[in-house]
C-alpha cells in the first residue's frame, strides 16, 4: 500500500492526524538508555510502545542519528515499526535537495537503506532535483513550504508577482509537480494564516504540519485552519513535547484527543 | 586555520583553484576496489594520491556514502586527507538545512563526526537555521545561490522587486549573515553571465563552482565571469571528469592547467 494508502487509512481507522517526531538526543534520553548498545533505538522502542495506538505515523529526524553515527539505530527503529506495527507509515525528515545523479543516492538512502515510506525534500534546486523522489510513486515526497521557524520569513515570504515565495512552491507542487498524487507539503503551525492561505490554493493536498509545542503553535487555530472540509488532510508532528514527556502516551492521547477537539 | 585561510593559501602556494568532488558510486568504481573491506575509501585514497598537488580542496558528496552505508568510508578519507597532505581543506557537500536544534546536530555530523572544514548549506528555511553552522568561525558555510541543474530557474531566477531570487541570496549573505566573514556561495559554471552578475554584487566572498565537465559548464566563460581581481576567488569543482578518467591525475593536471589560462 502506498504512503498515501496508509496514511489515510490511518487517518479514520485510529481516529488520528498525531505524527510523533523519533528525534532522540544522546545527552537527553533517560540514563538507563544510555548503556545499551543502540541507545537511540531501544528509547525509539520505549516511545513507539507507548504511543503506537494514538499516531498516523512516525518521523525520525535522520539529523540526531547522522551527528553521532547511530546510523544502525535508525534502521532498527524504522524496521521495529513496519514489523511490530504494520500500517503505520514512517517519514524520514532529511530535507534533501540536490542535483539529479546525487538525488538517486539519496532515494536510495530513504528507500532502500532505511526503508522508509516517505522523504522530506527542499524545494530550492528546482523540479528536476525533486524528480528522482517523485518517480517512487509508493512513496510520497514531502516539500518544505512555509516552515515553522522564525528565519522562515527570509526567503519563503518575499513577494513575487505579489505573492509569497511559499505559495508558489505549493502552487508548482500542485500544478506542475505532483503527476503522481504523491507530494505532500510542510507547512508550520506557527502561522495559522498561512496554513488556511495555502490549503486554499491546492485543494485536498496533506500538510504535513511541525511547530506544535517546543515551537509554540496554536493547536486549535492549526487544526482549524489547515484540515481539509473532511477533518482530515494533516499530519500534525510534535517531537520533543512527547519524546521527553514523563509519560509518553498520556501526552500522545493528550495531543491526539486535542486535536480532534477542532477536526 | 580556518577554513578560510587555508584555501586562500592554497590558491597561491600550489596555483589551484580546482577541487576535485568525491562521489564514488560502488557500480562504477573499477572492481579491484569493489571487494576491499572499505571499497570507497580505498578508492578515493587512489584519487587523492593521484591528484593532491593539482587541488584546492577535496569535496565528498555525502549522499554516495550514505546511501550504501558507507560512513565509515567517509570517516577515513577525510581523515586521510588531513593526516596525509596537511593544508588540503575539506568540503562536505552535504545541502544541510534545518532549524535550530536540529541544525546543531548536522553542525555535530560535518565538523565533530566527520572533520570536515566546511559543508554546504541550502538557504531556504532562513536565517536562523544558517547561524549554528555560521557560529562555527574557522569554519566555512557554503551556501546555496545559483545551483547548475537546469530546475534551478523554478524557484531561484524568480523575480523579487525586479531581481531574482538568488541574488536576494547573495545580498543577504554578503549583508547580514556574513559576521564571521566565514561565508561562500554556490553559483554554478553553467550560467556565466550569472556568476557575474553575483560577482558585483557581493565583493570577493568566494565561490564554490559546479558544473564543469559532465554539467557541460565552460571553463573560460565560468573562470572569467567569477574570478576576482587577483585571479583568485573561486573553487572549481570536477567530480565525475577526473574520479572515472582513466589517469585522473591527468585530468586534474590538465584541467587545473585550463583553468589556470584564463584566470
């Protein structure tokens, strides 16, 4: 079944648009962690556990296993999901971009290394560098739009033709990008506006929506702002605000059940 | 020294501005190397040997290592590379981009893990996820301007105010990200009247040039169009014209020599 297939499934079947981000930092996790062969994976395993029924999917950020070569650790993590919990779709953040021949190498690391379901991608090098993603028609490619961080404001919102750098991304991947119905956009939580702006111009897109909690996003002016008219349409990520939470699945149902307040 | 200083020395003491990319792909390396322990590494030690006295700098494209599982590869030919030939700095092109924390453990991956002297950085999220990696001063942070894949015009030649987009790039880091003076831009060899238009814009900060060889990038027009006054001011990149030529110290030699024509 595809990212797509999956995900939406997911959607109605547990009642839930929550994406838990796997962003675990060696000099955070609990001590008892810290001694165990694959750190990064056995408190992966602990917080899938404890949060599986709650998600539509999981996001282990490649960047906290990459820095201190835990490599073997990521693919564990993504390998206990697909076994342990088939039908929960899992999205390696990466934030790749680059020219043809390198982006192939980077399909294969999402893909066929860590065996992931779906690729987080920069849009800045242009349709040709997103190409190699886009060809995996299973997996879905997820774009940066309008991120959730304050610099966003730099590039993504300079006005071009009176329009903001962000809305003609989401309107190339609407328009000309998404042959394959298989692109899906990051778009932060920390500007409501943007989001409703956005979802007005591509139609049932999913968002794939970070910023809540740490980042300080509104989650009921988020949800309102950017499901599509079914209550559906978003994968609503918080990372550090479930992952360090005293208990991990209290705070997914917590974040879960809020979400569904405003769907 | 600083990444900086090193290069600039570099330029003047072995009258170079090439660098030469290492993206060895397991499928086209010759097969000798292909069944030693750490098959990249033992290749990219034959490259280096080969050509060290023609380059500027070496740059590994991270993507040919990590999508085989290959870190330990990488590991050992930078380490090579400082232990070996001293003054030499490294490129990691890695594209990075993230928010904070996020991008302070990439900042951990290039310089902690890896021992890189620099990486590249994609400008699209914004300022504030360029400044870990601007923090690091000896350090120098590759930014992404005007890239040499045909894709590049989608989002980077759109018109801000009458000027592209990537020019906005180039004002913004020779403006206001620039405080260490530690910055360089990606501009490739393909679009020469652009490299210019760049270059009088933002003063003698460096530029980092792809698309030499396989991109189909002129090397007059590119040396000509980016070079600064002295006849300094550019790294040159070849990567799949020198790593697969049947004698690349040949190629190196004699493409350092073009390039030495028209400076």
């Amino acid at each position: 079944m595809s990212f797509m297939e999956q995900i939406k499934k997911r959607w109605i079947s547990n009642n839930t648009l929550l994406c838990v981000g796997l962003d675990p930092d060696l000099d955070k996790i609990p001590s008892r962690f810290r001694e165990m062969e694959f750190p990064l994976y056995e408190f992966n395993k602990y917080i899938i556990d404890a949060t599986y029924q709650y998600v539509c999917c999981y996001k282990p950020q490649i960047a906290y296993y990459n820095g201190v070569g835990k490599e073997r650790d990521l693919e564990l993590t993504i390998d206990y999901i697909h076994s342990t919990y088939p039908g929960i779709p899992v999205i390696l953040d990466a934030k790749r971009g680059d020219i043809g021949s390198t982006a192939e190498m980077y399909v294969k690391e999402a893909f066929s290394r860590y065996k992931a379901d779906s690729v987080t991608v920069n849009p800045y090098m242009g349709g040709d560098t997103l190409q190699p993603f886009l060809d995996q028609k299973d997996k879905a490619t997820i774009l940066l739009c309008r991120t959730s961080n304050p610099g966003a404001v730099d590039l993504q919102n300079l006005l071009i033709e009176g329009k903001p750098l962000y809305l003609h991304v989401a309107q190339k991947a609407a328009n000309e990008w998404n042959k394959n119905n298989n692109i899906i956009l990051v778009v932060g939580a920390t500007y409501p506006d943007e989001l409703k702006e956005i979802r007005e111009v591509i139609g049932d897109m999913p968002f794939l929506t970070p910023g809540i909690g740490a980042q300080g996003g509104d989650v009921e002016k988020a949800v309102k702002a950017g499901t599509t008219p079914d209550g559906n349409g978003m994968i609503i990520n918080s990372s550090r605000g479930i992952i360090y939470a005293s208990n991990p699945g209290e705070a997914a149902k917590s974040l879960r059940d809020e979400i569904n307040l405003y769907r």
